[in-house]
C-alpha cells in the first residue's frame, strides 16, 4: 500500500469498528480490481482506505464544514447533508498531505459517482458497493456488477448507477446531479446493450 501519512493513520484508528472494517475491505477489493482493470493500485487502495474518513460524522456537522470551507454546496447536498462526506473527507485528506488529484477526487466522489470519474474514482466507487460486508443478503444485482467489474468496468458503473437512480427515484429522494451526469456520459459513451428481455 501506497505509504499513509500519520495524521491519516491516527483518523483512520479512531473511527468506529465497524467502519475501520468496511474501509480495510474495500481497499482490498479496490486493489484486486484494479489489478484485473490495469489501474494503479496504490492509488486505488489509498483512496478506498480514505473515502469513508467523514462518514461516521454527524450530517449537520457535514454541512457546516463544507460551508466553512466554502465548498460549492448544491441544493440536493443541503437537504442531504450526508452527500458532503466525500467532498469533505477530500478537503481534510489535502489537509494531511495528500494532493494526488485522482485520490482526491476518489473520494470526493465515491457516493454519487461523476462524469469525469477517472479508472481510480471508477475502482473505488464499485469497491465501496461491492462490500457485501454491508449487505447481510447481498442484492443478486451486486452480483452482477461484481462479475462485470472484472472485465467491463464502464458497463459495470451503468448497471449499478441505473439500480441506484432507480431505487433513489421510486423511495422519492432527490439524486444528486453528479449521478445523472455520470449515467449520462457513461450511457452516451457506449451505453447498456439492449436486455432481450425488455422486448
Ligand atoms: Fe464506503
């Protein structure tokens, strides 16, 4: 693993149990991936270790960091404070040393993916969902994407975001413009190929 700053080892070490876990988990997933995928894996696992530094935080303390930062704050962001924990854990994770803009954007970005995801952010968001640790009966729809990750990561992205803006749209929760923009550029780069099974 890529060397971690101090202060990032000492944050990690306080987080609760059960997040420490997830985080050392999705690292592990996000560095045979990107193995399979041809991306660096240094960066990968870095990233992946990092992307949950906020999210154990109170969603109203979120908010207020991310406006004493000055963060661009959108509408959907105010009104679901919790989306900010990338954005923040970025800010703090730049603040520890660690400007690499792909691992900074990574994380940034792993909850509402991005249409300029790089192979990194892309790794590190799927290792995230593919952390069956969080799911007691993991959805066969995680398994899917988990078998696509390996061999068509764009494909695997589209799945995951459809299921995702899908499930977001029918418990009526906004969806981050970031995620639309995201299936968009994925979907006009070479799209989903048609399930026969629609027709
Ligand atoms: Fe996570």
């Amino acid at each position: 693993m890529a060397s971690i700053p101090t202060p990032l080892q000492e944050a990690l070490g306080r987080l609760p149990q059960g997040l420490q876990d997830h985080l050392l988990r999705t690292a592990s997933i996000a560095r045979e991936l990107a193995q399979f995928l041809g991306v660096d894996g240094e960066k990968a696992s870095l990233s992946a270790l990092a992307h949950d530094l906020c999210r154990a935080e109170p969603p109203s303390a979120l908010l207020h960091e991310a406006r004493h930062r000055e963060l661009a704050i959108h509408p959907v962001e105010e009104a679901v404070p919790l989306l900010l924990h990338g954005p923040v854990a970025a800010e703090r994770l730049r603040d520890m040393g660690i400007h690499d803009p792909e691992v900074l954007d990574a994380v940034r970005w792993h909850s509402t993916a991005h249409p300029a995801l790089t192979p990194v952010g892309k790794v590190v968001f799927l290792a995230d969902k593919l952390d069956e640790g969080k799911h007691p009966q993991p959805h066969p729809l995680l398994q899917k994407v988990a078998n696509l990750a390996r061999r068509d990561v764009n494909t695997a992205l589209l799945v995951y975001l459809q299921w995702q803006i899908q499930r977001l749209v029918e418990s009526g929760s906004p969806l981050h413009p970031a995620t639309l923009e995201a299936w968009n550029a994925l979907l006009l780069a070479g799209g989903l190929a048609p399930d026969p099974s629609k027709h």
